[in-house]
C-alpha cells in the first residue's frame, strides 16, 4: 500500500496547514529581520552613517583648534605682531612693493 501525499492532505488537511501557517510566519519574520527598516541591513548602514559622521567630528574638531590657536595669537596678552600684520594684510589685499606673494 502506497501512501501519498497529496492524499495524505485531503485526508487530514489541518495537520499540514498549521505547520505551513507556522513555515510562513517564520519565513515574514526572518525576511524583516534581515531587510526590513530595523534589520541587519539597516544596522550595517546606520554603523556605516556613524562612523562618516565620526570622521567629519574629528576634522570639525581640528579645524576648531586651529582656530582657536589663531584666536590665542591675536589675543592682548599674547599679541603676535607678525601674525597680525600677516592677518591684516590677507584681509585687507595689501602689500608692500618688494613683497612676495605665494599661494598655496
């Protein structure tokens, strides 16, 4: 006697739709958590988005204490005068006839 399965799912349907219910539900959950908005795809991308923002703090942050440096040079107490002659020059597109110019 041979037993087949699609006689065996007309014969008692329920004991293949409860697993298969229970198959699909797991296959929705396991695609969600994989691709869907708070996935590991997501997590990779948001790690990715961090680590730039990252990068860009550490550059602000330099840029922050040079200009702070410059700041200190030009301050009363310790007033640089070559660095504010250099300062007033750049601003002011001035220089002196034997002066030379470089450009970075």
């Amino acid at each position: 006697m041979k037993y087949r399965f699609w006689e065996a799912i007309q014969a008692h349907p329920r004991h293949f739709i409860i697993p298969m219910i229970g198959i699909l539900i797991t296959f929705y959950f396991a695609y969600h958590a994989i691709r869907g908005e708070r996935g590991l795809f997501r997590l990779f991308e948001i790690n990715r988005e961090i680590d730039e923002a990252q990068t860009v703090l550490a550059e602000t942050e330099q840029q922050k204490q040079e200009m702070n440096k410059k700041v200190k040079a030009l301050s009363p107490e310790s007033l640089d005068l070559d660095m504010l002659d250099e300062s007033g020059r750049r601003i002011l597109n001035v220089g002196e006839k034997n002066d030379y110019i470089i450009f970075d």
